[in-house]
C-alpha cells in the first residue's frame, strides 16, 4: 500500500516535470521573439532625432537671425548698431543676412 503511494506520487511528479518541460518548450521560442521585437523597438526608437522644444529652436536659431531679431525688436537701425559698434552698415547687412561671419 505504502509502494503504491510513493509510486504515484513519484510519476505524479514526473508528470509535473514533464508538463513544466513542455511548458519552458513552448513559451521559450515566445519569449526570445518577444525579446528581439523589444530589442528593435528600441533600435529604432533610437534612430530618431529627439523633438526640439521651444527653448532648443531658439538656442540652434543662427546668429544672423538673432542679430536681426534682436536689432528689429529693439528699434535699432542697422546704421545704429554699427556706429555703436565702430562697423560699416554694410558689416551688419552682411552679419544679418549671414553673407558674412566676421
């Protein structure tokens, strides 16, 4: 009585490996697609340039732009700047419409 119950118990046990074995089985190829899908979304998230906020717009804007937005928004003639600075007008002309960078 005692053997028939240790011998159940022992293919009882058996039967569980050998699920857990076929479960590992089918759920392995699962997981390593899984893993790869995941592994290409963030390859391919990674190639995408970042999206530039307001502040980064502003910041890669070229110097001649600045310059003449600044000059504009201040009121200020080009003549203006560059007596204050000691350059032709056409320096700043030059500067403004980026023919120039010295």
């Amino acid at each position: 009585m005692k053997s028939d119950f240790l011998t159940n118990l022992f293919f009882r046990a058996l039967q569980t490996v050998s699920i857990a074995t076929m479960l590992v089985q089918l759920l392995l190829p699962v997981a390593i697609v899984a893993a790869l899908y995941l592994l290409w979304r963030i390859a391919r998230n990674l190639e995408k340039p970042p999206k530039l906020t307001e502040e980064v717009k502003i910041v890669r804007k070229s110097l001649s732009e600045t310059l003449k937005e600044n000059r504009t928004r201040c009121k200020m003639t080009q003549e203006f700047v560059a007596e204050t600075i000691g350059v032709s007008r056409q320096a700043v002309s030059k500067w403004e419409n980026g023919v120039s960078h010295s």
